[in-house]
C-alpha cells in the first residue's frame, strides 16, 4: 500500500525565511507524488507533481520539491516566504485513479 | 477559470440525520469524487464515479453513503443516518479523465469543502 507522511502539522516562518514543508512517502512501486495548497476558504489546488523525469520539480508561485528515492522523501521548499504562501498544505500520492493524502502542514507567515 | 462548486460551504445536523451534500462539477468532466477530512487526520478517498456508476469506494463507503448525478449538472453525496463521526469536511473533485495517469491528477479540479458537524 501507498502512504505519505507530512511531519509537523504546523509551521511557522518570518516573511521572507525559507520555507521548508516535509513528506515522506512509502510505496512499493515508483510513485506519483503531488504537493497541493489549500487557502482559506478555496479548495485544494495543484502546486506541483513528480512524474518520474526530473527529480528537481519547479511549481507554481516560486515552490519547488525534490524527489529523493534514497531518503523516500519529497520535501516542498520555497527561498522566501511571503505573506501570502499562509495556507495549509498537502502532500500526496496517486493509487490508480485515486488520490492518497498526508494530514497536512498548515504554513504560518510572520511579518 | 472554471471551478467545482459545492453548498453548502457548512451543515450542522442532528445525529440520525439524512444530508446531502450538493456539488456542481466543472460541466465538460466525466469523472466525479467525494473526499473527506476529519479534523487533524489525512484527507481521505470516499468514492469515484462515472457514466452514473460508483466505480471505486472507499471502506468508508459503507451503506450509509450514496452519490447520484441526478439531473446531469448536480453530483451529491447523501448520509442516510448521520453519525458522530461523520463530521468531517467533506470535498467533491472532477476530472476530463481517469486512470493512473500523472496528466489525470493534474486534471483533479477540488471544490472549496462542506463542513459537517453532526451533533
């Protein structure tokens, strides 16, 4: 069975701080790998996904992740938060058609 | 852009209650999804569904739950009898295609969730 794992529920950062959100995942075969945002009242949307062809993902709104086979990690970075990054943040994994999420990680923005 | 609509955006139930709970897919998509969130846990597939079939559920999914597309623009989810621990957020998603496909999740449009405390 596939599962993620998002380590710490909440994270808080000054603005312009780097941003460092964590998940794990497990899987026996390779997998399909997906960070999505949730901002207050909106639904979740795709910020990037791992596909299998470059291990450094680029995303929307200057978030990146790498795949690391060897740690079975892919960690959602951003250089320099910014207000408006606040929201909660999910992890995920694909199972056919269906979708396998962590519990989230809800990024906290100081000024 | 175009979005997945769900209302109500909060419903508060008595235990033993039937809801429904309402979702307007994006209007070209074929494949249909209800996902639920109990507060601090994953969120969790309940069920997918196409051409007015149930084509994967969850063990959640037990007989309490029932999805329809009744008129070909609405796609709901009803609790028969609501229970305690079926409060939870709940979010509808569409997609143009299925399959394990990265261009299919990419697809995935979510809807902004139904809160639903059942007391």
């Amino acid at each position: 069975a596939q599962s993620v794992t998002q380590l710490g529920s909440h994270v808080s950062v000054s603005e312009g701080a780097l941003v460092l959100l964590r998940c794990n995942y497990s899987s026996s075969v390779p997998p399909y790998l997906f960070w999505y945002v949730q901002y207050p009242n909106q639904g979740l949307q795709l910020l990037l996904k791992y596909t299998s062809a470059a291990t450094l993902v680029k995303g929307i709104n200057g978030f990146e992740a790498e795949f690391k086979k060897s740690e079975t990690s892919f960690h959602l970075t951003k250089p320099s938060a910014h207000m408006s990054d606040a929201a909660e943040y999910f992890c995920a994994v694909t199972v056919t058609d269906k979708l396998i999420f962590g519990t989230g990680t809800r990024l906290q923005v100081f000024p | 852009e175009p979005e997945v609509t769900q209302t109500p955006s909060h419903q508060v139930t008595q235990m033993g209650q039937e809801v429904i709970l309402r979702c307007v897919p994006i209007s070209n998509h074929l494949y249909f999804y209800w996902y639920r969130q109990i507060l601090g846990q994953k969120v969790e597939f309940l069920v997918s569904f196409y051409n007015n079939e149930i084509s994967e559920k969850s063990e959640i999914f037990d007989d309490q739950f029932s999805v329809e597309r009744p008129d070909g623009s609405n796609f709901t989810l009803k609790i028969r009898s609501t229970k305690l621990e079926d409060s939870a957020m709940y979010f509808c998603a569409s997609s143009v295609t299925a399959g394990v496909s990265t261009a299919t999740n990419e697809k995935l449009f979510f809807g902004s969730g139904t809160q639903l405390s059942v007391l």
